[in-house]
C-alpha cells in the first residue's frame, strides 16, 4: 500500500453559487469509490444556492455566509474572504474547489491556500477568460472549444493549467449546445483533477503543471473537421 493510501482521505471545501452541478460529479465520485475525498462542507454566498440542497441530501454540512454585512466595510471582499477562510480553517480543509462559485476570491483566500485552491472554466483558457466563453467561442468561429481545471491564482482565469478537455464546435451550434457538451466534459475531468492532488500527483513547476507517473497516449490528436 502506498503513503497516499495510508493517509486520510482529502478534505475538500466546494465554494459554490448556482446550482452545482459540477459538485455532484464530485459527489458522485466520492460515493462511488472513485475520489479518496471527503467533503467538510459546501459554502455559498447565495442562501438559495441549489448547491446547498444538493449538500444537505448527502449529508454534507452546507453553509451559506451572507456577504451583505460585509458590504459597508472599505476592505468588504477581504473581510468576506477572511471570514470563509476561518470557516475552512475551523473544518480542516485542505483543498478548495470552486464549482461555480460567482466571486472573485482576494489575495486572504489565495495566499492561504495557495496551489491549494483549484477552479474550472468553461473554456480552454487562456482563450476566452471570464464571462459569456460559449458566445465568444461561436463568434471567433474557433474549430475546438472546452474546459479547463486550473489552479486559482490572482489573475482571473490565469492560473496554471491542471487538465483539460475538448470538443468540436459543430457548424449549428448554439450557445446553449455547446456550454452542454462542454459540461458534460467538465463532469469528467474536475474529480480526475481532484483525484490527481489528492494522489499527490501534481507538481507545480511556475505556469506548468507535471502529473506525475502518466504518459500521454503516443500521437494522441483531437482534430475538426
């Protein structure tokens, strides 16, 4: 048996705002055997998140932290990340994830959990960072689009890269046939990330991430048409 397997399985804390759907793949693979992970708690700034009820029928401790108390402060996202950051300290976290979450996170969260924090974007950045990636892609009239699991650094959108997956852009795409094609990838690809960290198969060398003991398939191509 290996030391990853001798330790205890990987606390994650899952900042979400919607309706989570990239934390039920992660659910998923934790209750089917297939992430040695456990989830301490999901996190909302949203009371009505779908995410937290998706929390609650697992039994996973779902939290929701009103940012509005906050607003008035000059320091306000530092506070409300000071303020998560003591909640994820409290339930011994060691990885966060961020499955959707709609804030930016500051330097309080990043810098203490630094390669430590990982997102994932609809896109293969760094093409097409922040919003509305899907109606970008169709206008540029990219041939390949995707998503990316990144770890999170101050630069939206900018961290480096983990894994990603790709799709044709087909001729009829819309927007919404496209970002649906993209998640299904994205269900696939975010635990396989977390299951990597929690290996301890990622070592972050500046902008490039080496996944330790995995050898791309020889001539491997993904082309359109």
């Amino acid at each position: 048996m290996s030391a990853a397997e001798h330790r205890r399985p990987l606390r994650l804390g899952v900042l979400a705002s919607g309706r989570g759907s990239n934390l039920q793949a992660i659910i998923d693979a934790v209750e089917a055997g297939a992430l040695r992970a456990e989830i301490a708690l999901v996190l909302s700034n949203k009371s009505d998140a779908v995410a937290l009820e998706r929390a609650r029928r697992h039994k996973v401790e779902a939290v929701f932290l009103d940012p509005r108390p906050f607003k008035e402060r000059p320091d306000a996202r530092e506070a409300y990340d000071r303020a998560i950051l003591e909640v994820l300290r409290g339930r011994d976290v060691e990885l966060v994830v961020l499955a959707g979450y709609m804030k930016i996170v500051t330097s309080v969260l990043i810098g203490a959990y630094e390669n430590r924090m990982m997102n994932i974007h609809p896109s293969l950045l760094p093409s097409f960072p922040g919003l509305d990636v899907q109606k970008k892609a169709l206008e540029w009239g990219v041939k390949l689009a995707g998503c990316t699991v990144h770890f999170v650094t101050e630069g939206v959108d900018e961290g480096p890269i983990i894994i990603q997956a790709a799709v044709p852009v087909r001729d009829d795409d819309t927007t919404e046939t496209l970002s649906a094609r993209i998640l299904a990838e994205e269900h696939k690809i975010y635990p396989r990330a977390i299951r990597l960290y929690a290996e301890g198969r990622l070592r972050v060398e500046g902008r490039r991430v080496r996944v330790l003991g995995e050898e791309p398939a020889p001539g491997a191509v993904l082309s359109n048409p």
